[in-house]
C-alpha cells in the first residue's frame, strides 16, 4: 500500500490472493456454522449511476499515520483498509454526492471509481435510498456432533462429560449415519459435517472409521457433500492413526490449552500427570502426516495469562487456532477458580492479538479468536443450536446441545433427527438475537449475536438476554479489526 500521496487506495479480502481460501470461520469445539465464503458477495458490485453516501456507525480506526481500518456493522461484513487520499473520499459522502460531483472537486474518476467501488461491496457506503441491510443466508450444512464414546485418558476439571467406559458399536453408528442422511434429505440440506467426539473420540476408533466410511457411502448414493473432523484431546494420536485420518480425509482439532505447565493445570490424565508433551507429539505426528490440525484453546482463570504462548505455537507451524471462554456446567461446578474476571480475560487476549501481529498469518482471524462470535458473516443467532445442529449420544440418542448431553428428545431410530432438534418444546431456547434484551441496539448486534444460549442460560436463568461476556465482547471486537486490517497491509495486493 506505498504509494504516492494523492492516490487513493482501499484494500479488502477480496485483494489477498486465494481470499476465499483465506478465511477460517469456524471453533469446530462447538456448533458455529463453518463457511468458507463471504456472505453476500458472489458477484462483484458496480457503482450505480446516482449519488452515494457513508453508512451509518461505521467503525474507523487508525492503523497508522497513513491509514485506517473501516467496518460497517449494519452490512454484511468485511474488513477495509483506506489511505488518508480514499479515508478523505469516503469522508465526502457525509453527504450524497455522485461520482462526477467528485470528479468536478478535483478528483481522479477512474481511481474514484475502484475505491468507492471497494467500499460499496464492504457496505461501507450506499444510495440514499437502499441502506445497507444484512443478508442472513439459510444454512444448507447439517452439523452434526457424534459422542461416539464416553470414556477419556483425560480429566479436564471444566469437561461438561460424566464419564464412563460406555462407546458406541457398530450397529447403533450404522443406525445413526442412515438416519441423518435421511434427514438431511428431507430438510433439504445439500451437505453434512460430522464431528467425532467424545470423551476421547480416538479410543474408538474401529466405530469411527466404520461409520464415516459408511456416511462416505450413504451420501454418495444420496447426492450429499460430506466432510468431517475428529475433535480430540491429541494424547493419544498415533502414527498410524494420524496416516489413516489423513487417507480418509478427516480433519483433526487437537485441544492445547497452554504450553508446558499452563496446559497441565487444567488437563491433566487420569492419574494426574501431564499431557502437554504428548499433545505436543501427536501434533507434531499429524503435520508430519500432512493433516496440519486446528488447535482449539479453551480459556479458564487458570490459563488466562498463558494463552499467548499457545497462539506463538500455532502461528509458527502454520496452524490455526480458535479461541473458546469456559462456560460453566454441572460436571465443572466444584471447581470454583475455572470462573474468569473480565480484566483478565481482556488482558490474556491482548496478550494473544500481540503475538498475533507479530506473527500475521495470511488467514483471516476474525471468525476464530472471538469466541463465540465473528466478523466475516452477519448471523442472528450465535450458533446452529435448535436450527442446523444434531447431536448424537453413544446410544443413538438425540440431544440440542453437547452441553446438555443428558437432555434426549428422541432417539435416531424412531424420530427425524432435524426435526427433534428444531421442536420449540425443547429446553434449549437458541433465541433470535432481536429477541435478546441488551442486544437489540447493540452495534455488534448480528456479529456476537447475543453469545452462547448455554453459557448464558446457566449465568443468568434466562436465554432472552445478554452474554454474561458482553462486556469483553465488546472491547476486543474493535482490536480484532484492527487485526484483520495490519493482515490486509501484509497479504493484499494493492491495485491503485
């Protein structure tokens, strides 16, 4: 972006090379929605023939000297880095102009033009007549997450799991891919996602590969994508398992909450001892195996200061990272020092964005060190809880929520797996954010989209307000931003 004063340059996603590839917007740890394109922006725009105007409450910070960072909350999405030259022509539109009013000021039409160009397809400025509005898609992925065991070499004091030896077999994992294939079908889903989890989902394998090669099979023959990821703790990946992951095309999130001591704290293996080292190794074995896996940081006061060196880990094997904020539940009640302060959380995660500057990946971040929350696609609600998300216990029984494992509404058997979920007589209320008090004046309304239902509900005994992490939410949006935009400066090719 060096370039002489006077020209006007804006930069976006759109101008880092294999931008789409360049997204990560998912926790896998959970049920957000996994996307991989911008919402909203299949086609580029083109400026209309009438006047433009700024959008309102858009955010504008400074990156340096020469140039700042602009995000439209009320759009759909997208980072944009300006010079001071296209920062003092956004700036004109406070009032609606056209192009030749801007031409006849003194400025160059054709570099006018791509810049304003730019900020209209980040919804950054708009006809009089049409506000930005986001555009809010309906999910055609079924996520489904598969408690394929309830054992564990771990004990993690904030684990939501009550364990035991109790696995799925075969039968019951045959039993639940043919009905989520047919569910899927029937509510028009064009893909599935599964998530292999557990307890330690890597103690059964045998089930797992039996049944993801039977829902390789079963969406074939039915017309459905399929993709997959095994959520583990990474102390028990061997060689020869991380090469048949890999062979299946099965993605891995290995769970690594700090390096050394800091991760130990808080999992520890059934008689007490350390996990890092050997957490550390099955990474190590995965990456060599070339299935590079995403790292997923859960964040307790007992690790809250120790984050950042985890983020230095992932950033210096290419890997990358999500950020999930403890939510408490009946398995982590007795232990009272996992509840985190808003100072420290705030301060650990700026801890973590600093080795995050330092270490710029080509990725953007803003869909993973938000936690619950992200900045690439507006939502209206936080996750796909009660909509797009089936869980699956070990006896084939259906849930809401692998937060309330012990909460069945039917088994895969007998109902329509969607269905279940999606009946308003569940427990959860996964509320629309509008619905949310606190929220519906917010100006990260539809990016945070009120926090996790759960996590809220436990909080306050209610599900129709505010994340009791409102407050860190906040702060650490804007500085994420600013993030994406020094990403940007990196990666983007300026095209003045």
């Amino acid at each position: 972006m060096h370039s002489p004063r006077g020209i006007p340059i804006a930069l976006a996603n759109s101008d880092v090379p294999d931008s789409l590839l360049m997204l990560v917007h998912s926790c896998e740890d959970c049920a957000c929605p996994v996307s991989r394109s911008e919402a909203g922006r299949t086609t580029p725009r083109t400026l209309p023939p009438g006047p433009l105007m700024c959008a309102r409450d858009v955010l504008e910070l400074p990156l340096d000297a020469e140039r700042h960072v602009l995000f439209g909350p009320h759009g759909n999405g997208g980072v944009v880095v300006v010079n001071l030259a296209a920062r003092e022509l956004f700036h004109e539109l406070a009032q609606p102009r056209t192009l030749a009013d801007l031409a006849a000021s003194g400025h160059d039409p054709d570099r006018a033009s791509a810049v304003l160009t730019r900020l209209l397809e980040y919804d950054l400025i708009h006809p009089p007549d049409a506000e930005p509005a986001p555009q809010f898609r309906k999910s055609t992925q079924l996520t489904v997450w598969l408690h394929i065991t309830n054992a564990c070499n771990l004990r993690c004091p904030y684990c939501y799991v009550h364990k035991s030896g109790e696995a799925m077999d075969h039968t019951t994992a045959r039993d639940t891919v043919d009905a989520l294939v047919r569910s899927a079908v029937g509510n028009e889903f064009r893909s599935i996602r599964l998530k292999y989890a557990g307890g330690e989902a890597s103690l059964n394998t045998a089930v797992l590969f039996g049944m993801h090669d039977h829902a390789v099979a079963r969406c074939a023959q039915s017309g459905l994508g399929l993709s997959s990821v095994l959520l583990s703790n990474g102390v028990a990946i061997s060689d020869r398992l991380a090469r048949e992951l890999a062979a299946r095309e099965i993605a891995v999130m290995v769970s690594l909450d700090g390096i050394g001591a800091a991760h130990d704290a808080q999992r520890p293996t059934l008689s007490g001892r350390p996990s890092s080292a050997m957490v550390v190794r099955s990474i190590e074995r995965l990456i060599q195996a070339g299935l590079p896996p995403h790292i997923s940081i859960t964040i307790t006061s007992r690790n809250v200061d120790a984050i950042a060196p985890v983020v230095r880990f992932a950033l210096e094997r290419d890997l990358t990272f999500s950020f999930n904020f403890f939510r408490d539940n009946a398995c982590a009640a007795g232990f009272a020092n996992l509840q985190y302060e808003e100072k420290a959380m705030i301060e650990g995660l700026r801890q973590a964005y600093a080795v995050i500057e330092e270490l710029l990946p080509p990725w953007s971040i803003l869909g993973s060190v938000l936690d619950r929350g992200q900045l690439l696609q507006p939502r209206q609600k936080a996750c796909g809880v009660g909509d797009d998300y089936v869980v699956v216990d070990q006896n084939g029984r259906i849930a809401q929520c692998h937060m309330d494992l012990g909460t069945t509404i039917g088994d895969v058997r007998t109902v329509d797996p969607v269905r279940a979920v999606r009946d308003n007589g569940a427990a959860i209320k996964n509320l629309l954010v509008d619905d949310k008090e606190g929220c519906r004046d917010c100006t990260w309304q539809h990016w945070c989209a009120g926090g996790c239902s759960v996590a809220t509900f436990r909080a306050t005994g209610r599900f129709d307000v505010r994340s009791p992490n409102c407050n860190i939410y906040k702060t650490i949006y804007p500085e994420a931003v600013i993030l994406e935009g020094r990403r940007l400066l990196k990666f983007a090719d300026p095209r003045p």
